[in-house]
C-alpha cells in the first residue's frame, strides 16, 4: 500500500510541513513548505491561520498518517508554552480528519534521516534532499520532511 505522511515541524510564525508518498522502494516528495503565520496578529489569529493551513493540506494530500517531533526543553518558558498550542493546533487538525499521529524524539529523527543522533540542521536538510531527489532551500520544511520520513522509515520497520 502507498502511504502519504504529512510531517510537520510547528512553529508560531513559521509552521514547515512536508508531504510525502511511499511509491515501493521510492520515497515521492508531494509538497512542502512552510505556513507563515502573519505578523503582528494576537497569537489566537496566528493558530487559526496555521489551523486553516493545515486543514486545507489534509484536504488536499489526504495522508494516512501525521508525524511530528516531540517537544525539546527550550530555554524560554514562554517560547515552548506557545509551542505547545501550535502542536495542539496540528493535533486537533489531525484528530478532526481522524488521522493518527506519531511523535518521535528530534534524536531518533536525527539517527533514522542522518545515521547521527546529533546531527546538524544543515546535515539533515542535505540528506533529505538527497533521499527525496529535490532541492529544500525552507530549513522548516526541511525539518518537517525529516520527520516524515523517520515516520516513513519506522513504519516499514517497526522496532
């Protein structure tokens, strides 16, 4: 069966999102992207524009499956509090499709994408790059194809 994976990497004023199709062996890149949530609207209308895009890409892409990265410790308390409702909006975008989510630690993406748990941005947009055959010049979708495939890559193999 052909899976597609819409990946997404939340962010406040830049969401980056990733789809991709499984084709056998071959991973087909889809689209991505980023959804910029426009400044200076309150943070409640940022959600709603980041909400509708991700509405619109489910509508459009139907995935089976939405893979996001778990949340890392940030430095700044208010920063990973507003992270947390972008995630919440992705989760409830998902859950109103009834498409199931899978979350993975940044270091397994890392390892599954690069072979290097602690490897750079720069490394894991080059090797996705490269494994999908396109050119990524949005380090957010980059981040969010990355998670995509280490969905892709664990769904094939669980464990």
């Amino acid at each position: 069966m052909s899976q597609v994976i819409l990946g997404v990497d939340p962010g406040s004023r830049d969401t980056g999102f990733g789809v991709i199709q499984e084709a056998g062996q071959q991973i087909l890149h889809l689209a991505s992207g980023r959804i910029h949530a426009a400044r200076p609207p309150s943070l409640e209308n940022r959600l709603r524009q980041i909400y509708d895009g991700l509405v619109a890409l489910i509508q459009e892409h139907q995935p089976q499956a939405v893979a996001l990265e778990e949340i890392f410790l940030a430095a700044n308390v208010k920063s990973a509090f507003t992270l947390g409702q972008v995630r919440g909006v992705v989760l409830l975008a998902a859950a109103q499709a009834a498409i199931p989510i899978f979350h993975y630690p940044p270091a397994t993406v890392k390892k599954t994408v690069v072979g290097y748990g602690q490897a750079t941005k720069a490394q894991v947009q080059l090797m996705v790059a490269h494994l999908l055959g396109v050119k990524i010049t949005n380090e957010h979708a980059a981040d969010a194809l990355a998670v995509g495939v280490c969905h892709l890559f664990h769904s094939r193999w669980p464990g």
